[in-house]
C-alpha cells in the first residue's frame, strides 16, 4: 500500500504547475483533447460537453446544448476574433454560466481558460488561503467572477503553454475538496 505525505512548501509557478499537473486524470480526457481546436460541428460540441459535464448528457442538457450552442454555432463566425468575453457572454446570454464560459472557451481555446468550481477554489486557495466555493454565486456573479479575476490570475500563468495550467488548477482546487481545507 503506497503511502504518501505533501510537503509543505512556497513554490514558484513552474514548480506548482510541475507538480499538480501530474495530479489531473480524467479518463475521459480524449472527449476533449480529439474535438477542441477542430470545426465546431454537433457532434465535437456534443463530445465536448459531455466531457465537461463528466458523464453523458441527460435530454434536459443535451436539449439546453443543442439549444445554446449547436444551432447557434454558425454566429461565432459572425464575432471579430477579438471580441472580448464579455461581448462573447452578452451574445450568448443563455445556457447557464459555466456552460457559455465553456463555450467561449471551445470558440478561442487558447485564449479564454476554462473555469469551474474547481479551478474558482484554487484560484481564491492561492490569492488568499481560504477555501471559497463558487457554487453560490448566481450566474451573473460567476461570469464576474471569470471576467474580472479568474482572467487576471490566469494571466500570471502566461507563460505555460497549452493545458497545463488549467490541469494543475483542477486537480489542486479538487485536492482542496477532497481535503476540506
């Protein structure tokens, strides 16, 4: 039986990334990692949400993604490639927040990081050391929230390229979880 004990330690960005990176598994990561970047067609944006939503889609989500974002697929071309997220979520007001934030996010991969519950707790862990869930925040208070400081604090991160960030992120706001810090 492996047994294992943290450190604790200050560590630079590259060493946080480095080690929590390593943390993240989700079986299902091929849902995303074959469809992002691609032709948005329904079927990638079906993949897609179902491995956002981590396990298939009831009819009620199947029926809010077809929707919010597989009819309405053809207006991304419509944006100027930089429009802002907060033009982007106007436009796409509907389908609940987290969900058109990932839908930004599958719209300029590279540019707008995905966020949720986990990547929100280790974001608020890191800029102040307490556990703070986003779960309460209404839709307009999360899309505050990802516009006005999940994009700063992300924006430290520059310099990693890909996923990396966003994986480490996950899995140390969900040791956090786990862990009730």
């Amino acid at each position: 039986m492996p047994m294992i004990i943290y450190k604790l330690f200050q560590a630079n960005p590259q060493q946080f990334v480095d080690f929590w990176k390593l943390r993240y598994k989700d079986p299902k990561e091929n849902l995303y990692r074959d469809n992002i970047g691609q032709a948005l067609n329904e079927k990638r944006i079906l993949e897609l949400y179902q491995w956002k939503n981590g396990t298939p889609l009831s009819a009620g989500k199947s029926k809010s993604v077809h929707y919010n974002f597989v009819e309405r697929r053809d207006e991304l071309e419509q944006l100027q490639p930089t429009a802002t997220a907060n033009d982007f979520l106007a436009r796409f007001s509907n389908g609940g927040a987290i969900w058109r934030i990932f839908w930004l996010h599958c719209w300029q991969h590279d540019r707008f990081p995905i966020y949720d519950q986990h990547v929100h707790r280790a974001m608020a862990f890191i800029e102040n050391g307490v556990c703070e869930e986003n779960s309460q925040y209404d839709d307009r208070r999360k899309i505050k929230a990802y516009i006005d400081r999940y994009l700063p604090f992300h924006a430290k991160f520059a310099a990693f390229k890909g996923r990396t960030v966003d994986k480490a992120l996950w899995a140390f706001g969900k040791f956090i979880k786990d862990r009730q810090m």
